[in-house]
C-alpha cells in the first residue's frame, strides 16, 4: 500500500498519509486505508504533508470517505497541506465539509 496508516494509542484517531501525488491510482489504496480495522474510529485525519499534486478523483474520493463515513465517525480533518494543495482545497470549498490546516 502506498498510504501510511497511523492510529492514536487507543485506536479512535486515524491518520492516514498520502503520498507525493494523490490521484486515481490511489483509488483502492484509499478505500483499505480508511475502511478496515477502524470499529473504534472517531476522527478521520488525511496528512497531506507529503502531497505536491492531487486532482479532482483524490476530491472525489475524500468526499466518498466522509460519504461512507458519516455514520461512524464525526471528525473529518485535512492536515499539513503545502500551499498549492490548499488552493485546490479551497477553490474546491473543501473548508466547508472538512476542518483544514
């Protein structure tokens, strides 16, 4: 998997770490990262820290984890974006479906 997944010691926080690029060839990488083991999952954080480039299908897929989500978890947060992935964010008004920094 070329996403890196973090969980808090008492397994509610789930961190997920994208790569250099986010894009479609992540598709099934980013289902298994923020679908399995996470029964006791509250918070949701993608570290964009890594991410110089993302398109529209890395949107379209954080709008189907928060989807899929929904239910189960009540935090969505998008953390350490580099200033070109926060225009995209921000263009894309990201800001008013997900906590940003």
């Amino acid at each position: 998997m070329s996403l890196e997944r973090k969980f808090s010691a008492d397994k509610k926080q789930l961190t997920v770490v994208a790569d250099e690029v986010f894009d479609f060839g992540k598709v099934q990488d980013f289902r298994v990262a923020f679908s399995t083991d996470i029964e006791d999952v509250e918070e949701v954080t993608i570290d964009l820290h890594k991410t110089a480039y993302m398109d529209s299908s890395a949107l379209g897929m954080l709008l189907n984890m928060q989807k899929l989500l929904s239910g189960k978890v009540s935090t969505f947060k998008i953390t350490n974006t580099r200033p070109q992935v926060l225009k995209i964010l921000q263009i894309a008004r990201f800001d008013k479906k997900f906590e940003i920094s």
